[in-house]
C-alpha cells in the first residue's frame, strides 16, 4: 500500500509525528509511506487556485496525495480544532471541487495531546473536513492523551492505543481494498 501522512504539527520533536509513525509502522509489510510537508504553502485563495497556473507547492500536494492509495491524517488540538496549517493543506487538496486530490481516499485520523483530552475535537474536526473534501475517513479516531506520558525515549504506548491503532489500520486496509475493487 502507498500511503502518505498529513502531520498537523510542524515542530521537530512532534508526538503527532511518533503517532503517525506508529501508526504507519502498523501498515502491511512492503507498505510505502511518505509525509507530506503542507509547510511552504500559501494560504488558500481561489485567486491562486487556477488552472495550469497553481504554485508549485500546491501541484506537489496535490500529486503526492493522489498517488497514494490512503492517508493518514495525525492532529494535535489547537484551541479547540485542527491547526491552520493542516486545514489549509486539505483545502488545496479539496479542490478542484469534486476532483480534488482527496476525492474517494480512505483516511486515518490519530490525535495526540497532551492534555488528557487527547485531541478529541481536533480529530472530530478532521474527520469533517475530510469527509466535505471528498475523502472517506474511517469513523472511529484514535486518540492519545497525555501523550508526553507514552511518547520520547525509554517510554512505549498503552496497550490499548495499539489495539486501537491496528484496529484502525485494519479499517484503513479494508477500505482500499474496497476502493480498489469499486474501481477496477
Ligand atoms: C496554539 C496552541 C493551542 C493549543 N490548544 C490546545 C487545545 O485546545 N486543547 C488541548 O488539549 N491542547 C492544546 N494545545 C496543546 C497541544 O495539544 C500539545 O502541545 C500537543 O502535544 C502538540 O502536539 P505535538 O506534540 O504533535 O506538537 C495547544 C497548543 C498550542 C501550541
């Protein structure tokens, strides 16, 4: 499976970046990954948005994610949502409306925090824009509270986050197993 991770924090010591890494590590062997840095974008503008004229780091999202069979999408929880950086990452892959690059993609939303509320909102948030761009994401989020707790050197996940996570691995493969079937 090709898949690609949407990281909503950009900070180098990320634990939305060890869960995505979990996270993908938990794929079926041969799987390939790849992040999509969303950093050097522009913020959305439809006057930006045209045809054969897009800026080059709007063109290179919309190939990678398009070429991946899936997506897993991993958001910390700023005041309350998803950071503005990962939101705006989906809304130049939403577009062109209806055949934006997310159209029909399974996708994966984890959330760390570290609060105990373990992103929940930002996760319910992702989960909806996903779903408005055309994406198909898995209903059920994984969530990692406290995350400082379980994250960094010498610390492991919980159990039940691991159950969680190949769970939702497990709906993510079957969706594009489903996908793929629909398509051929
Ligand atoms: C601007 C900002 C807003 C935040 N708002 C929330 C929030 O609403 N709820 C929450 O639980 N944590 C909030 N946090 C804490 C983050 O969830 C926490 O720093 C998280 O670990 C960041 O993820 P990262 O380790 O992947 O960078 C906020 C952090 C920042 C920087």
């Amino acid at each position: 499976m090709n898949v690609v991770t949407l990281i909503g924090s950009l900070r180098a010591g990320s634990h939305n970046r060890q869960l995505a890494e979990a996270t993908a590590a938990l794929l079926p062997a041969g799987s390939h990954v790849a992040n999509v840095d969303f950093s050097t974008l522009p913020f959305y503008s439809e006057e930006l948005d045209v045809e054969g004229q897009t800026p080059a780091s709007v063109q290179k999202l919309r190939q990678e994610i398009a070429a991946a069979d899936a997506v897993i999408v991993a958001t910390p929880e700023y005041n309350g949502s998803l950071p503005g950086g990962l939101k705006n990452a989906i809304d130049w892959a939403s577009r062109p409306y209806g055949r934006g690059s997310l159209v029909g993609m399974p996708a994966l939303v984890v959330g760390a925090s570290m609060s105990p509320y373990a992103a929940k909102w930002a996760r319910g948030d992702a989960v909806r824009a996903l779903g408005v761009a055309g994406a198909k994401p898995i209903d059920d989020t994984i969530g990692l509270g406290s995350s400082h707790e379980f994250l960094g050197a010498d610390k492991a996940l919980p159990e039940e986050t691991l159950e969680a996570l190949r769970a939702g691995v497990a709906s993510l493969v079957a969706a594009v197993e489903q996908a793929n079937l629909q398509a051929a």
